[in-house]
C-alpha cells in the first residue's frame, strides 16, 4: 500500500498515512479540523536490466565493448633508454 503526505492549509500540521489506492482522499485535518491538501512527492525510480540504455539496442558486443584493433597503438618507448635520462638529454 503507498504511503501519501498531507498538509493542513489552516494551522500548517503535515503527516504521512498509508492508504490503498482505493481510499478517498482526506479532506479534514486531524489536528484543527481545517482542510487537508495532499502533496506529491517526486518518485524514485531506478531502472534494472537490459533495455533502457542507448547501446542496448545495437547488435552483440560490438556495443558492449569498443574494438581495440580499429585504435591506433602508440609507439613504444625504447626499454634500454629510462624516460628522465632522455629527457634530460
């Protein structure tokens, strides 16, 4: 069953009550008998699975994983010279 917020509009008083989604509304406040408003809260929603995401749609793992041979490869650096000694050459 959700849970819905109200607010007093005459002394301010705000709660939480759970309801089914067949209950009316309430309308009196609890507190001064003034009348209720209920507010709406944003949801949270989190989506699971396969489907909600712009590479879900392509075909097999050309987009789950990038290709490695289309990318160029950047020369090594010679294993005999260490980095700071060229450097500082």
């Amino acid at each position: 069953m959700p849970t819905y917020a109200y607010a007093c509009k005459d002394c301010g008083h705000a709660f939480d009550i759970v309801q089914q989604f067949s209950d009316n509304s309430l309308t009196v406040c609890p507190t001064c008998e003034g009348s209720l408003r209920k507010k709406f809260n944003s949801v949270g929603v989190v989506f699971k699975g396969s489907g909600f995401y712009r590479t879900d749609s392509r075909s097999g793992a050309v987009a789950a994983a990038p290709s490695t041979a289309a990318a160029p490869s950047a020369p090594a650096a010679p294993a005999s010279v260490p980095a700071a000694s060229a450097a500082a050459s």
